[in-house]
C-alpha cells in the first residue's frame, strides 16, 4: 500500500471562507497555547508536558471557550500533534548537533492549514460524487476534482494559499503494476512551443492555459517593477504576481501528472535525456526549458512509471540533437531548423523527433550507470526503420502524430 495525496480548490462562498478563517485562526490559537505551555512548563519546573496531557486537556478548552466547539475534535488533536512533533524535531536536533532553534510561535502567515486525521471516517464528507466536500463546521463547500480520486481516504488537510484554498486528501492506494510492455519510447524535452517529442513523432505542446497564464505573468511582473517600492500600488502588484505564479505552478502540475500518465499507460520503457548531465541546462535555457519545469515532470514520470511497474531510462544527451537517426551523419545546425534532409542519406528528419530517436537508441549503446537499468528490452530497431521498402531506398516516413491509446 502506498500513499498518495489529492490536491482540489476549494470554492468557499463568502460566510464559508470567514468560517474557514475562524477555523485557522482558532487553530494557530490553540497552537501557540499549547507550545507556550510546554515552554513554561519546562522553564518553571524543569518538566515535560507531553502529547497526551495536552491532548486530556482539550476537553476542558472546548467547556471554557464556546467558540472552538464548532472545531471538530480531532482537528484540534492534529494542532496538539503539530505541536508535539515540532518538539521531537526540536530534540532530535539537539541530540544530532547539541544546538537548535527552539519551536517557534506561529504568525498569520506561517500557519495556513488545519487537518482532519481521520477524514475517512468523520469530520469531511464528499458529496454530488465529488461535486461539494462537506466540510465540520464550514459546511457544504464547492470544490473541483480535475482529477480522479483514488484509494481511500485517510486525512483531510483544508489550507490557504493566499486568498485562494484548497483540500488535500491522502489516501491509501493499491499499487496497481499494468500488464507488462515491451514498447519503448524516447522522448526529446521540447522546444517551444513543443513540451515534448516523442520518437513515434508526436508532439505534444503546452496547453494554451498555460501558455496564455505564463505571458500574463510575464506582463504582472512588468509592472510590478515599475511600482514604487512601499506603495499600495506595489503590494497590490505583489500580490497579483504571487497569485499568478500559484495559478501556472498548479496548472503545470496537473499538466506533467496528465502527460506522466500518458506515457506510462503507452510504453513500457520511457527513455529520456539525462538532466543531471551537465551542459543540457545551459545548452536549453535559450529555449525555456528551465521554465518548462522538467525536473518535477521527470520525477512525476519516475514515481509513475515505479508505480506501474515499468522503467524509466535517462541517457546523456550530447550529440543528440546532431546526428541522423539513420545514417549517424553528425551535423550542427541552427535552433530554427525544424525540418531538414540529411546530406547524407537524404532522410527527411524533423529536428526533435530526430533528437528522440537517437535517446531512445542511446538506451541501447550506453553503458549501465547512467541511473540506467542494464536489461532495459528494446525493440531491435528504430520506429522509423520499420518501412522496409522506404527505408532502402534512402526515404523514410515519418510517423505522425500518434492517437490516444
Ligand atoms: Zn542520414
């Protein structure tokens, strides 16, 4: 069994948020109390208060103060956790290096979410299949599932990202490996507007959201600089800014999770260009790959693929945007080039694809150690070879773009 989390935004009419609100504000609270008991405790007696003499004495919170009734008990237990667990990490510390940073009392900003530990039984309830969250003490509250849920849920987390909230659900998922395959894919870190190339010839962009956000972001952070510093004017730029930069974050997210599952629904052997190696940064940054956000795509698509049973291959990329996939003619051409003719062998190549082809070969040639796996099986030859006929007489179709599948 593994654990997975389901991140969904919240729609909160205008009472509901000033619930949620009440609820955060109540929880940091009771936060701040309870690290500030234990603090005194230890600075007046020498004692420890522990999690289970805090926890006896939230009943007693809830007669005196009437307002954190409407806060379900165990989300009040969580705080109490919360608290306990910044102490184990506080003593941990001291054990490894004899010196750390007391816990700390928490401020508006540091403390944005409260959590339902056993949300699968009591405290949040789906509701419409998915359409509402009932949530205790908020109540029925919209929420958006762009993606399935999955497994059973075990926690609730409700938090705030600036003025926008969310819910996280973990839950318990059976590792569901998928029949095995023995096709083999490589795939090229796109240039724009391509996210990726495969090496059957599809090309897959960026959406146009995400697209349309990143230049708006780009105009938001233009006028933030010609603010001047201290204004309303600035801080309202800030934030607009902030907001923007959460928006592309999560939509890039569900993004490289869609493409991720894609890829590993298809293939059994997913090759691609080795980030780690040095050079590919700088070599791409040019064609705003950095912002493409590749590094927590290749990770997505790690944890996937591990999940599904299949295998996931970096090589080295050098040379791969160079050479011809059929011939091995080496030839440095310009960024523009997209489409060319070999010299060579005449192979009409579409640069990408062309870049794809010669990773997905590289699985074959390199050597182990490349974070590889040795007995990776690949078909004998590469896709574009597979035309016999066109392929002798030095032409080679390209496959186009692949369906669903
Ligand atoms: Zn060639």
């Amino acid at each position: 069994m593994t654990r997975k989390a389901f991140k969904y935004r919240l729609y909160p009419t205008q009472p509901q948020r000033k619930d949620l609100e009440r609820t955060l504000a109540l929880c940091r609270r009771l936060y701040n109390a309870a690290l500030q008991e234990r603090r005194d405790a230890y600075r007046k007696a020498g004692k420890t208060v522990n999690f289970y003499e805090q926890k006896r004495g939230l009943p007693e919170i809830r007669a005196d103060l009437p307002e954190y009734r409407r806060i379900h008990s165990q989300v009040l237990q969580n705080v109490i956790e919360r608290v306990d667990k910044a102490f184990q990490g506080f003593f941990r510390r001291v054990k490894q290096r004899g010196k750390a940073g007391y816990p700390r009392f928490k401020g508006e900003a540091r403390y944005d979410s409260f959590t339902f530990p056993q949300a699968g039984t009591t405290g949040v309830k789906l509701q419409e299949g998915g359409k509402r969250v009932l949530i205790h003490g908020v109540g029925s509250v919209k929420l958006k599932m762009h993606r399935p849920l999955e497994g059973e849920i075990k926690t609730a987390t409700v938090k705030r990202e600036g003025d926008q909230w969310y819910i996280i659900f973990v839950c318990e998922v059976e590792p569901r490996p998928l029949p095995e395959s023995d096709k083999a894919v490589g795939i090229d870190l796109g240039t724009n507007p391509n996210f990726l190339v495969t090496s059957d010839g599809e090309m897959i962009e960026a959406p146009r959201y995400l697209q349309k956000a990143q230049a708006k972001l780009a105009s938001a952070q233009r006028s933030l600089s010609r603010k001047k510093p201290g204004s309303n004017r600035r801080r309202k730029a800030q934030r607009r800014v902030a907001k923007l930069h959460r928006k592309i974050a999560n939509q890039r997210k569900d993004f490289h999770h869609k493409i991720a599952r894609r890829l590993v629904n298809r293939y059994g052997t997913i090759v691609h260009e080795d980030l780690n190696v040095i050079g590919l940064a700088r070599s791409r940054t040019a064609k705003g790959v950095l912002d493409a956000g590749w590094g927590q795509f290749l990770k997505i698509l790690a944890y996937k693929a591990e999940e599904a049973g299949r295998r996931v291959v970096g090589v080295d990329p050098k040379h791969t945007s160079q050479d011809c996939p059929v011939c091995g003619h080496r030839e440095k051409r310009p960024l523009w080039v997209r489409e060319y003719t070999c010299p060579r062998c005449g192979a009409p190549q579409h640069r990408d694809v062309a870049a794809a082809l010669n990773i997905l070969a590289k699985a074959r040639t390199e050597p182990a150690g490349m974070g590889t796996d040795k007995s990776v099986p690949l078909e004998p030859r590469s896709p574009v070879l597979k035309n016999e006929e066109s392929s002798q007489r030095g032409v080679v179709t390209l496959p186009l773009i692949g369906g669903e599948g």
